[in-house]
C-alpha cells in the first residue's frame, strides 16, 4: 500500500480530525510516515480561522507540493478548514492538488487516496460529521496523553468568528461514546485526557442533557488508569455552579479553566456580540477561586477590534492587571471577509493593534513571573515529557496548572533517584521561577506509578508521528 505522511495545522481540534483521517487509512493497510520526501500521498489539514492561519495553510500546501516534483509523492490532499471556505479557489488556482476534503468529510479521505476525482464531493452539500468511539484513530500525540473531542461545531454568534460557517451548527457526542472512547484511551496507556471542542461548556445541551460538561467531569474522573482530566474552550457564560463543583470534587479534574474572554470593555463586547463586561467577569473568577483555592486561569482577549478606543484598551489592561491570570494569551484581530464584523466601521490601524498586544503582553509577562514566585519551594506532581526542546542537558515537563502546548513548562535540571521517562509521573520540587516557565529539581518519589509497557514516546518532526508498531484500533 502507498505511503502517506500528514501536515496537521492550526487547534487539538483539526488535530483529532487528522488522527481521524489517519486511523481510516490505517486500518485500511496504507503505511504511515512522518517523512514527506518518503510519502507517495500527502495530506496537508489546514486551519483557515484568522489571516495568519490562513497563511500558514497555503505556504504549507505549496511547500508540500514540492515533493510532486522532487520526492516520492504522486498525490496531494488538501482538507480542513481552508477547503471549507475555499474550496474552489484551492482547486481553480492550486493545480498540484489532487483532491479537496472539508470538514464533514473526514470518511472521504479513503476514496480520495484511492483515486477519486479531485472535484468529487463538490455538488452535494455532506451530512454533519461527528466521529465516535468505534471510528479508528491513530493518536498523534505522545503515547501518555490525548485529546478527546467531545462536540463539533458552534452556535454564538461572535461576529468576529466564522467558525460556524466552516463547522457548522453545535452538536455533542453522545455521553457514552465519550466515556467509552476514554476508558479505550486509558487502556492503550493515556494517563492525561484534554477534553476539546469549539465550546465544551454546551456539552449536552442539543441533547437535553442537564449540566452535560460537569456530569461528564465526574465520570471520567472515574477511569482508574486516568491521571489527569482538563477541559479547554469555556464560553464565559456557561461556567456554572455545578462545573465549578465538579471541578472541585474531582480529584483527577485538574484545576484548571480556559476563559476566553476575548475582551473586557462593555462596548466592544456588545459589537462583537458577547455581551458581559469585566465586573461581571471579575465575579466569576472570584467565585472560581473561592471554591478551588489554588486553581490556574487562562484567558485569550482579541485587540484592534472595530471601534476599540483607547478608553476600551485602558479598561482591558485594568481589567487584565486585576484578574491577574495565570497564563494569558493576546491576538490581533483579523477582519475575515466573511465574519459579521467585516463592514463595521472605525476599523483599527494595525499599527495600533501591534502596540495594544505588546503593552497587554509586557504587562502580563510581570503577572506571570510574580504569580509562578509563588511556587519556589514547593513540592508538585510534574507529568515529564522528556528531554527538553531546547537543550538535552535539561528535561522537560508540565504541572497540573499547565495545558499541553499552550503554557509554559517545568525545566528540570536537577533529578534524585533515576533518570525519568516520559510519562512518568513525578513529584518535583521548584527552584526558579521565570516569565513563565518553572525550573525544578525532580525528587525520586513517583506521583503515580508507571505502567512501562503501555507508554509510547513521541517522535518529533513537522509531518503527523506514527509509530511503526502501532496496532490502530477504534478508541
């Protein structure tokens, strides 16, 4: 069978998609690669949510059909977000494309491989795709932690986002093929499962599931071979008593809350249709921290948006200096042609925009540091990855408080006892406290213990791992 190597980009969320695709391969007996000049098919997922990303897919896309002409590859597959929304562009004006897969159509990935026409699929509009747990999937990630998609699509009306246009209407999974796909996860050796979706906080709610995210908290926070269980994409107005419970209670819950808040002034709120504003917001982080002393805060805030004064920034940075998160991201607005906000008026020069991240950036660079100060001396169970990214004199892993990817990370350059393995589980006492990494001597004391034989490490590279063992089944 042909060789097929795999460019995942943008969120976890086009991730699982790709391992989707993977899996269906797999299964199918096509051999997988991470080496592009190897591969005979190439399939680039892109993510096509705001300008940069949109760039990043098309670079890649070119960049890949390179091995057309000087590599092994005889067919390029181009799927995701980008087809989504264009789909006839990528055909007309990308010719080294051979085929074109939107997000609904994960399952063609088969038929694309096998030959189909490139313009296959174009004059029908697909069914709502949602994968479940008997779908085969190839994990991508290292062997001790996963992501796990419980919901596709989004029903906000943001105006600032088109992924509803690309991912159409919300739908969840229903509550058994999750906890089923989650104890399958355990069994293969997962120990941290990172719960992902456009919005998780609506889990449940098309089915009539009351509180569907905090029920679903507390049952997977009943899978034995589980360490850590953390959920990302909170919509500000869905963190309810009963999520903050269960957070709470569950001991393999981490304590942890992605906000993304997107802004703080009132009056920008209400043109990008989220309504809310910063006392509120202020409120509910209150009432988080009261409940689980200790918890992390993460929040992503939009700047330039249209109409944003100085007086809407300065109340952003207020707002931000009082919230005092622990990890904060900051991104440009990107005026996509098709979202709600692309004909308002008093748009922000990007100039201005530039400066506003900065100056939000700089300010929570000192929060950050301040905040991790606080852990010196201290004792935590550190999930180690591995040998460091940057130097192999350091290894490298994550405390509770810190998501796969998206934070900061535990350096250790100190260890008692024997050298570790990625995913162990270890307790790690703190040295150093950076902008936002952690420096950390590793005690010789395990959190957990470690099951060798069901641990899979990753390979790094650029194209999607697969480990050449792999046996692929449904999870």
């Amino acid at each position: 069978m042909p060789k097929v190597g795999m460019v995942s980009l943008g969120c976890p969320k086009n991730l699982v998609d790709s391992e989707v695709m993977l899996g269906i391969l797999a299964q199918q007996g096509y051999e997988l690669t991470p080496h592009p000049d190897q591969a005979e098919i190439i399939i680039v997922n892109t993510c096509a949510f705001i300008a940069p990303a949109k760039q990043e897919s098309i670079n890649t896309i070119l960049e890949m059909a390179e091995y057309k002409k000087f590599g092994a590859a005889r067919k390029l597959v181009v799927a995701g977000c980008l087809v989504e929304r264009y789909r006839q562009e990528i055909l007309e004006q990308i010719p080294e494309v051979d085929h074109v897969i939107g997000t609904n159509e994960l399952e063609s990935v088969l038929a694309a491989c096998q030959g189909a026409n490139r313009s296959a699929g174009m004059n029908r509009a697909p069914e709502p795709y949602l994968y479940h747990e008997f779908t085969p999937r190839v994990l991508s990630t290292p062997g001790y932690s996963a992501y796990l998609k419980i919901a596709e699509g989004c029903d906000h009306p943001c105006t600032f986002c088109v992924i509803p246009q690309m991912r159409g209407a919300f739908r969840s999974r229903r509550f058994a093929s999750v906890i089923h796909e989650a104890e399958n996860l355990a069994r293969q050796g997962v120990r941290e499962i990172t719960i992902v979706g456009q919005d998780t906080t609506s889990y449940g709610e098309d089915l009539g599931i009351r509180e569907g995210l905090p029920s679903l908290l507390r049952e997977l926070g009943k899978i034995q071979d589980v360490v850590w269980v953390r959920f990302l994409y909170c919509y500000p107005n869905r963190v309810t008593d009963a999520l903050i419970a269960a957070v709470a209670e569950t001991p393999k819950v981490a304590k942890y809350f992605d906000i993304p808040l997107q802004h703080s002034s009132s009056s920008v709120l209400k043109l990008m249709k989220r309504g809310s504003n910063g006392r509120q917001f202020l409120h509910m982080l209150e009432k988080i921290r009261a409940a689980i002393p200790g918890v992390a805060l993460r929040s992503s805030f939009i700047v330039g948006f249209p109409g944003e004064t100085e007086d809407d920034f300065k109340a952003l940075r207020d707002f931000v200096a009082a919230a005092e998160f622990d990890h904060l991201g900051v991104f440009l607005y990107s005026n996509e042609e098709t979202s709600r906000s692309f004909d308002l008026p008093n748009q922000v020069p990007a100039s201005v925009a530039r400066r506003r991240q900065k100056q939000l950036m700089a300010l929570q660079r000192k929060i950050s540091k301040r905040n991790l100060r606080k852990f010196v001396g201290k004792s935590l169970p550190v999930l180690v990855e591995g040998r460091s990214e940057e130097t192999d004199l350091l290894y490298q892993g994550r405390t509770e408080r810190q998501a796969p990817g998206i934070d900061g990370c535990v350096l250790i350059n100190d260890i008692v006892g024997p050298a570790p393995e990625p995913g162990d589980f270890r307790w790690a006492t703190i040295t150093e406290a950076g902008d936002y990494d952690l420096v950390a001597r590793l005690d010789s004391d395990a959190f957990v213990e470690r099951r060798p034989s069901a641990i899979r490490p990753q390979a790094p590279g650029a194209l999607v791992q697969i480990q050449p063992a792999l046996t692929v089944s449904p999870v």
